[in-house]
C-alpha cells in the first residue's frame, strides 16, 4: 500500500517588508490527510526582536534555513529503521546582521 503525507515545510521570503526589517519565514504544517494550503505560522525579525534590546536593523531574515535534530533509536523497537526526532529545531540565517537564529 502506497502512504502518501506531506511533511513540514519551512519556506524563507528573505526580501518581504516587515516593518522597518525584511524577511519573513513561513511554517506550514504537514498533514496525512490533505496538502499544505496556508501557513500556520509566520516568523519575521519584530518578533524575536522583542525580548532584546537590538538597534541593528535586520535584512535578508531567512535567506537561509537549516534544520538540526537530534536522533533517537528506540531500545525496545523490532525495526531498525524506526527514528525518533526528539526536538527538531529550525536555523535561520541572517547573513547581514552576522546572526543566526535557532527556534525550537
């Protein structure tokens, strides 16, 4: 039998205005049951910048993305392909403020 299901999708607009910063991530959540149509979330610079006390004026926000997960193998799994992700995070990349930003 053929499993057909969409996973998670993170797409980057490095270039779209978001107050005085650019660039907004898009997060669109996977499904078993039908396609990806809107995003559920989208992340831009004001939001993270809130908590912090930053002047630098961020652009290009998302031009790269990156995912890290850490692996699991369950002890007690008949399958040896069976992998668990445990806290899959998204890198976002932010090459002319000389950040990245790691979301969980």
């Amino acid at each position: 039998m053929k499993t057909l299901f969409f996973l998670d999708l993170a797409i980057s607009a490095p270039g779209e205005k978001d107050d005085i910063h650019t660039g907004s991530v898009y997060i669109y959540l996977g499904s078993r049951t039908s396609k990806l149509s809107k995003h559920t979330q989208k992340i831009v610079p004001s939001q993270l910048l809130n908590n912090f006390k930053q002047t630098t004026i961020i652009k290009d926000f998302g031009f790269s993305l990156a995912t890290q997960s850490p692996f699991n193998y369950p002890r007690n799994s008949s399958s040896n392909s069976t992998i668990i992700i445990d806290y899959p995070s998204l890198i976002i990349g932010i090459p002319k403020a000389d950040m990245i930003v790691n979301l969980r």
